[in-house]
C-alpha cells in the first residue's frame, strides 16, 4: 500500500506539497515521522486512533472530525493540499507533521475535488454530545465518497449522485478481449467476453472506472512481442489505457479481480457480487469507436448527434444514457422486438401517463444500505413504485408494463415474475405511505414562544417536523413543545431582567446594550451584550441573574465571544430541547430503510423500468413529430435533418449485395451511408428510424468507417489507422454484417491504395455481407476484379446553366466527376488559386498523354558492309542524350519547363547537400548499361543502397529535383513508360505497370 501511495505522490507538482512530501516517513500506513512535532503514535492518542482507521482502508484519504474541522495528516494531508486546495495546517514549518483540514460546511466541495481526481475518501465522525473531562471524544467511521459515489452520512438534502464508477478489469483469451466490471454500490459484475479491440476502446471511453486493473495475458499481442501496443493489433487498446492509472494482476480474472475489489473497498470476505449479464444468443456485436463516434452516438465534433434527435431536449440524464447504451451495445432480436412493440403502443396511447419518476439505481441502493435515505428520497421512491402502480391500473399501459419486463430484466439481470413485482410495489408503496407524512399535517408546525426568535425553532425543527407522520411521535411532539416552552421560561426568568436593567439605566448615546439573540452557528439561544460587563452591574435591580451570567463556550468548550453570555439553567433547557424529538425520527427513517432493504430486486427493477419507460415514451413523440417510421429502407433520408420542416432529400436504398458508390465533392455519398448506418443501428435496437418505411435484417454487426486520423499516441499515421480498421472489419465481416466504408485508401498514393481498396471489395464481397464502399479512386474500375456480386451506385449530378451542380439522389452507374474546383470556389479558396488549379489540370490531363517518340542516333553503320555495327558515341555523348530525353519527356509536365536541370553523379561521387530533404527523381546507369528509374527523398541514403548491391558499385546517376512526392512518382513512371519507347533498356520496366500516369 505504501507504494501504491508513493507512485501517487509522484505526479504531484504543487511546490507546497512537494515540501511536504520531503517530511514523510513510510514506516506507518499514514507516512508519519515520530521525530516531528505532533508525530507521536503513543497508544491511545489521536494519531494512534487515526493510524486505525487508516488500517481498515488503506488505499483511501482519511479525514477525521475534530470539532469544526475535518483533519487529515501525513500521506492524507499531501493529497488534501495538492487535489483540494487547502493550505497545510501551520504553513510550511520544517520541524512538524504535514497536516491539512477543512471546515465542516466545505466538507461537500473537498469530497468532490478529491475524488474527481481519482481518490477515495474515509470519513470518521465524533460521538457528538457531552463529553466527560478529560475524556477523548467516541469516533466512529460514519461512510465513504468514492468517485461515481458520494457521502451521504446525515444527509438532510437532496443530492445529485453521480453515475456509478466501476472497478475495470481487462483480459485476454481464444475468444478475444474480455472486460469485466464491478460496481461496489450495487454488488454487482457484468461480464462481456469475445469483445474486439475497437468495441473495448468503445466501453472504456463510454465509462469512467474508479481503478483499472489489466491482466497480464494482454502483455502478449498478436505479433508476438512482450512489448504490448508496440505492433499489430493491441495499439489502440494500449493507446486508451496508457493516459490512465492501471495495475497488473494475475491468476483467474473473475475470483482474482473480486479480491481486489474487496480490498480497495475493505469489504469482508464473505460479501458476494450478482452477475448481471443476461444469456442471449446472436447479439449484435458492441459498435467500434469508429462507428459509433461517425454517426454521433458519442459526441464528436463535427458530427451531428444522434442522441439529440432520437429524444426531445426536455428529456436528458438517466433515459439519455440508457439509449445511448441501447445503441452501443445493441439488444438480441427478442428484447428489440419488445422494445419496438413497446414504442409501437405508446406511440398510439390516448389515455394519461406518469411523469416517470426516475431514480438512479445505486443512490438508491447506497441510501438504503447506509440507512441514510431522507424524506425526500423516501418520496422519491414511493412516486416510483406509484408511477409503476399507475401503469399497472390502466388498461392501454398495462400492456406496455408487461411488456417492458424483458427489457429491464436485461438491463438489471433480475428476473422477477409479472404477478410477484406489482405486489411486491403494493406493499412497499404502502409501507412508505404508513410511515411518511405526505399531507403536510398541520399539527406539525414548528413551536413559538414569545421570549426566543422564531428563526431559532424554524432552524431546529424544519429539519425532522412533517417527515414521518405524527401518530408516530405524538409522545416526542408533546416533549418537544414542553421542552420549548421550558427554554423559553429559562431566557424570561434568566435574561428579562439584565435587559430590562440595562434599559432602565442607559440614557446617553453609545451605552451598554442587551438582547436575547439566536447564535445560529450554535445552534443556540443567549444573552447578547454590546459593551457589556456583568462584574461592574452589583447592587442594583437584577444582579442575581447577572452574577449567573457565564460566557457562552462552543462545541470545543472555547470561548464563543466577548459578547455571548448565558446561564446553567438555560444551558440544561437548551440540551433538552435538543434532545426531544429530532432523533426518535432519524430512528424511524432508519427503520423504514431497514424494511425497504427487504425488497431492493424491486425497488431496483422499478427505477429501471422507468428509466426505460421514459425513454421509450420520449423517443415515440419526437419520432412521431419528425415523421419517423418503425422499421426496403424507402424514402430515407439523413436522420439530423427534419423531415417535417421539408429540407431532406429522400433516398431509396434497395440493397441485395455490396454498392461501390462513386460521386462528386459534397454529392452526399458520406451522409448517405451515416444514415444507412444510422437506420440500421436503430433498427436492429428496436427503434424508430428516419424513413417513410423501411425493412431492416437484424445484423450481427454494423461497422462503419470515415475519416481517419493520425495516433501520435501509438506512433501510427492516419494510413496506418486506416489500415488497422480495415482489417478489423474485414476480418469480423459475415454474410449477416452491414459494412459502410467512406472513401476507402485516401490516406496513401494513388495507384497502390487503389489495388488495396480493389482487394478489400473482393474480401467483403466474398464474405457475402452487405454494404456500401465509397471511393474516388477510379482507377478502381480498371482494375480485373473477381468480385461477382459487386453493384455500381452513384451520387448523381445534373448541369444546371452551365454548371454541374449535385443532386444528392442515389443513381445507377459510375460518376466520375468530382466537383473538386467547385467545392474549393464554394470553401472561399481565393480565385487565383482556383484559376491556377485550372490550368494546371488542362496542362496536365485535357491533352492527350501521349508523348512524340525520340529516336536517338544510337547507331550508324561503316562503309564496310560485311563490319558488324560499333557504337560511335562516347560515353560522354551517350550521358548527353540520356539527359536530353529525361529533360525533354519531364518539362511536358512541369509548370516552368525551362528551369529542369538534369544533374549528374559520377561513379565515386555523391549528391550535393542541396539535394537533403528535396523530392528528386533519378536514373541509374548500371554497369550493364541497362537504366534503372525511381524517386526518393532521400537521394544520397538511396544511392548509397544500390551502390552496396552487389556489381552496382561502379553506378553512375543523373537526376532531377521537382516540387513534391506526387510529382515525383508521377514523373518516375512517365520516365520508365517513354524512356522504354525510345529503346532504352530498364530493368525495372514492370514498375511502370503499377500506375496509370504517363500512359497514352
């Protein structure tokens, strides 16, 4: 434990919290050095006490209740002042303790800075009440803030609770990855195995984890290297886990991972966990990042989100997060058949429905446990149960509570009988209804006195008066009013007459003053005098009620002020009063909890059952205002456009194979497979979807890819994410798959990305699943595919004065025009650029590529007819015409022809430096007189690797230096196709072959 602590005293940076690391000692669980000032662990002392409590809990920020402070020290106190910006106790003095507290009324905000940050916090309350001289304070353990689980010890309020944070553990197997997390608060694991990569990733980025815990058969990648994410698959999974605080673990996963829950939460050994994960057969697979992030099923800038127009803005929080949930992991085909019937009939109810009360599931459990649930929660839940009660009573929505059964048994993994569950909400609605007062009884208004302020019973008795009813406290409620007529007979007897005294004597301006006033940080009722000194008031009117007088003293037994004074016996009234009631009613809040705790399944089950209800409802309306249908896709259309207020295109999507989709700039072709991809996943969820009406298969798997970007984080380039994507689709696509990939090999030159994307459509194609690949590589269509069931689809484009303008409807065929100028005019592109552009392109590709044939005088013949034929030329002449070629075939392409320069490199010779980091093609003359062509930027590195092959060192080069990569590739393979034409001879002359430019 005491590394655990040191690893995270590591990233702290504060400088006032890296002095008081320096003053640590890791002897003890609380890193104290017994040679400081108030170091001592002496038996019995505070410290001592502290270093208990800390035992329990090792891995958790104790702080400690003393007095008006909550108190932490050593290891504790560094974390306070680092994470909570607190200041440490006695600044910075070398020669004590670290130490650092916070007062009781900002115990809330430091709870939630530490475990926003990760940290668990143990808190430990005083015994409040009298304590005997001399005596240490009782202190007990009064609960725990975890992050995703707030401290709920005496909580008088409501609280916002936070979704539960899980305990993650990761693993893997055969199967694939595993991933199993563990909820503390509900005692509960869910289990999901043979998950991808892609689909982990999913989880852990849709679910903050309290601890992550990696096991250490995920250090072994495919690739075969222990250097886990460095190859291959395991990257990104590595990438996402890298930015978080993990442990390793060993052993088996399940039984190991719950030991380790039990002691980060110092559970006893006995305490069991429920697995909540439902059997089913044929689910869908979870949706890859990549997918879920292209159609806004996670915030992604840039792409419309889906959740915002499957449900009115009025409904957020726990019915958001189930749908999003929902389309995630996407349900098996019986539940999504209930959830679409269930839509189907809400969307047709005429009578009223509740406002479904909706409760997360783990404060309600939380509350229970700790028996910490108030009023307010207590209300909550009976509207809970009455809400499911209402459903129940009514003929048109009894049918949907039936049917939302399975669904919630899904979402739960409990099981209960329709029949047992409404009973079971019977008599807990009822037993609530015993106990809390719901009618605002009016025998129930707080006291008042003529002799103490109002403010002082409101403040008192607000808190407990009206909560439970008062049949139950009649004997408290009479105490509690004798009590606070007693008080207010002890400040008339003991107080009236010092006032009155000090009244009748006071005459100039300036003079003494008295009143009865409410200390409402006391909580307390005194004498409050201004300018006052009880010792010089004797024999006069009143003087032996001002010889009681005593200062007043806080909770502490400090001196409260120089102008608070009281007397014994309102002292002893006010400790009765207090005393009366207030906790026979905690008691009986208790109680019910007790009794409730009995029947948690239900109370579980039916804040589940809301939340989906909720949901459900709330999707119905909005589909039904946006002209949505319940699932031939006819008539689709985008699903962020609304279809009532006219502005989407429609489209009529029939497909019976794989569609290679071509089309121009912003033809629609990525908002075409959004909402094919988007339909589809609502579809198979059980939802509606953005069509006129639509007949969706229920995929095993939908998988969607778009743009790519770079992963600094795995070292990987935006083609290199491609590419990993692309296998994971490929290698998990089945004949019941819908696979939708966006302008496939952009990432990569040309002609090579082209026969990628060639051989992917073949793969998917063999694999029979359906889908859509789109593409402006249209060098595709050349290629000799073996595809058999591949259909040509494209984004149509029509001329509109002149102008060729995109109608964004699907079309038969093969579109190759782009649209690209336009777009960039349209983007705000200056129009010289444009222009330029232009040109360029009719420079380049409106005339024909052909090139005139160059015969070089390589020959001549003697007047001796019967010599054989001798090359003239000298080696000199030959290098010359060589160079006039590669400069004559190059400037056709170039925009300033007449500053090509054809350098050459001798045999011992290498580049000049002005050739570093410059894009350059080049010719090697071999010493077998054949030529040898490329391109490089890198031209000395490369020279200096054909040159190590063997019988190449003599080699000689001439080369070149263009703008550009592109241009480089684009004239090394003019070079090698006209240089070929002329009669030189290459030896690489089968690389011309792999790209299309330069060719007639």
């Amino acid at each position: 434990h005491l590394v655990w602590w040191k690893e995270r005293l590591q990233t702290c940076k504060k400088p006032s919290t890296l002095q008081l690391i320096e003053r640590l000692m890791y002897t003890n669980l609380l890193g104290l050095d017994p040679s400081l000032r108030n170091g001592s662990l002496k038996d019995g002392n505070l410290n001592w006490e502290m270093l208990q409590f800390k035992s329990r809990f090792p891995r958790e920020v104790l702080l400690c209740r003393v007095g008006e402070f909550y108190e932490a020290i050593g290891i504790d106190a560094c974390i306070l002042v680092e994470y909570a910006g607190l200041n440490p106790f006695g600044g910075l003095r070398s020669d004590s303790i670290p130490k650092a507290g916070c007062p009781i009324m900002n115990l809330r905000q430091t709870l939630d800075d530490l475990t926003r940050n990760g940290y668990s916090v143990c808190i430990v309350e005083e015994v409040q009440g009298p304590t005997p001289a001399r005596s240490r304070k009782g202190r007990f353990i009064s609960g725990h803030a975890h992050p995703g689980s707030p401290y709920v010890y005496g909580l008088d309020h409501d609280l916002d609770f936070p979704d539960p944070m899980p305990v993650v553990g990761i693993s893997r197997s055969a199967r694939g990855y595993c991933m199993i997390s563990i909820f503390e608060t509900m005692k509960a694991y869910s289990l999901d195995d043979g998950l991808t990569e892609e689909a982990l990733v999913t989880k852990l980025r849709t679910r903050r984890c309290h601890h992550l815990f990696l096991h250490a058969s995920l250090r072994h990648n495919a690739s075969g290297t222990c250097r886990w994410g460095e190859f291959g698959e395991g990257g990104l999974l590595w990438g996402e886990c890298s930015s978080r605080n993990f442990e390793w673990f060993e052993g088996d996963t399940l039984s190991e991972l719950l030991s380790r829950v039990k002691d980060v939460y110092g559970l006893d050994d006995e305490v069991s966990f429920r697995n909540v994960n439902v059997p089913s057969k044929n689910r869908p697979r979870p949706l890859h990042l990549g997918t879920a992030t292209q159609i806004g099923a996670l915030p992604t800038e840039g792409i419309p989100c889906l959740l915002k127009v499957l449900l009115p803005s009025t409904c957020s929080g726990l019915p958001s997060l189930y749908v999003r949930d929902l389309l995630l992991n996407p349900p098996a085909y019986d539940i999504a058949l209930k959830i679409q019937e269930t839509c189907k009939l809400m969307s047709t109810v005429t009578c009223s429905i509740p406002e479904f009360t909706c409760v997360s599931s783990a404060k309600l459990v939380k509350l229970l446990e700790q028996r910490e649930a108030n009023y307010i929660e207590f209300c909550r839940i009976k509207n809970v149960l009455d809400d499911v009660l209402h459903m129940h009573r009514h003929a048109e929505l009894v049918e949907i509570l039936k049917l939302l059964m399975d669904p919630t048994w899904v979402a739960t993994g409990l099981k209960i009988d329709f029949d047992t569950f409404v009973n079971e909400c019977h008599w807990a609605s009822d037993t609530i209804g015993e106990m809390i007062s719901l009618d605002n009884e009016s025998h129930q208004n707080v006291s008042k006195c003529d002799n103490v302020p109002n403010e002082f019973f409101y403040d008192m008795e607000s808190s407990w008066r009206g909560r439970v009813k008062g049949i139950h406290i009649e004997e408290e409620i009479t105490q509690v009013e004798k009590s606070a007529e007693a008080l207010s007979l002890a400040v008339a007897e003991d107080f009236h007459p010092i006032i009155s005294r000090i009244k009748a004597t006071t005459a100039s301006l300036g003079g003494p003053k008295g009143e009865i006033a409410y200390a409402r940080e006391h909580e307390s009722v005194w004498f409050k005098g201004k300018r006052f000194t009880p010792s010089i008031w004797a024999g006069t009117a009143g003087e032996d009620q001002i010889k009681q007088l005593k200062p007043a003293l806080d909770s502490k037994g400090k001196k409260v002020g120089e102008e608070w004074f009281t007397t014994p016996k309102v002292e002893i009234a006010l400790v009765r009063y207090h005393e009366a009631a207030k906790a026979r009613v905690l008691e009986l809040l208790r109680e019910l909890s007790v009794k409730l705790q009995t029947k948690i399944n239900v109370l579980v089950f039916a804040s589940m059952l809301l939340v989906i209800s909720k949901a459900l409802f709330s999707h119905a309306c909005e589909g039904r205002r946006r002209k949505w249908v319940f699932p031939t896709l006819v008539g689709l259309s985008p699903y962020w456009f609304d279809v009532s207020s006219g502005t989407a295109v429609h489209n009529t999507v029939d497909m019976q194979s794989l569609f290679l989709l071509t089309g121009p700039n912003g033809g629609g072709k990525s908002s075409l497979l959004r909402s094919i991809c988007a339909a589809a996943l609502l579809g198979i969820s059980g939802l509606m979807v953005p069509a006129e009406s639509a007949c969706i298969p229920h995929f095993d798997s939908i998988m969607l890819h778009m743009k790519s970007y770079d992963s600094p984080v795995d070292g990987k380039s935006s083609f290199q994410v491609e590419m990993s994507e692309i296998r994971s689709i490929v290698s998990q696509a089945t004949s019941r798959s819908l696979v939708l990939i966006d302008e496939i090999c952009r990432g990569t030159e040309t002609a090579k990305g082209t026969c990628i994307a060639g051989s992917v459509v073949e793969s998917l194609d063999t694999s029979g699943c359906l889908g859509i690949v789109s593409t402006h590589l249209h060098g595709i269509f050349s290629l000799p595919l073996t595809a058999k069931n591949i259909t040509y689809k494209a984004m149509g484009a029509e001329n509109v004065e002149g102008q060729t303008k995109p109608t964004w409807k699907l079309t038969d065929g093969v579109c190759r025009e782009s649209l690209a100028f336009e777009t960039a005019k349209r983007e705000g592109v200056p129009e010289s650029v444009i222009q330029r552009a232009e040109a360029l392109y009719l420079s380049v590709y409106a005339k024909d590529a052909s090139a005139e044939v160059v015969k070089p005088d390589q020959i001549i013949t003697s007047s001796n007819n019967d010599q054989q034929i001798q090359p003239v030329s000298s080696e000199r002449s030959l290098e010359k015409d060589l160079a006039k070629a590669i400069v004559k075939i190059c400037g056709k392409k170039m925009i300033e022809p007449e500053a090509i320069e054809c350098l050459s490199i001798g045999a011992r010779e290498l580049p000049p430096p002005s050739t570093v980091g410059s894009s350059c093609v080049y010719v090697m003359r071999r010493p077998d007189k054949r030529l040898y062509i490329g391109q490089t930027d890198d031209l000395e590195g490369r020279i200096r690797a054909h040159r190590a092959k063997e019988g190449l060192q003599g080699s000689s080069f001439l080369y070149l230096m263009v703008q550009g990569k592109s241009m480089a590739c684009q004239l090394e393979t003019l070079l090698i196709n006209q240089l070929h034409e002329q009669g030189y001879s290459l030896a690489n002359l089968a690389d011309g072959k792999h790209r299309n430019f330069g060719t007639s």
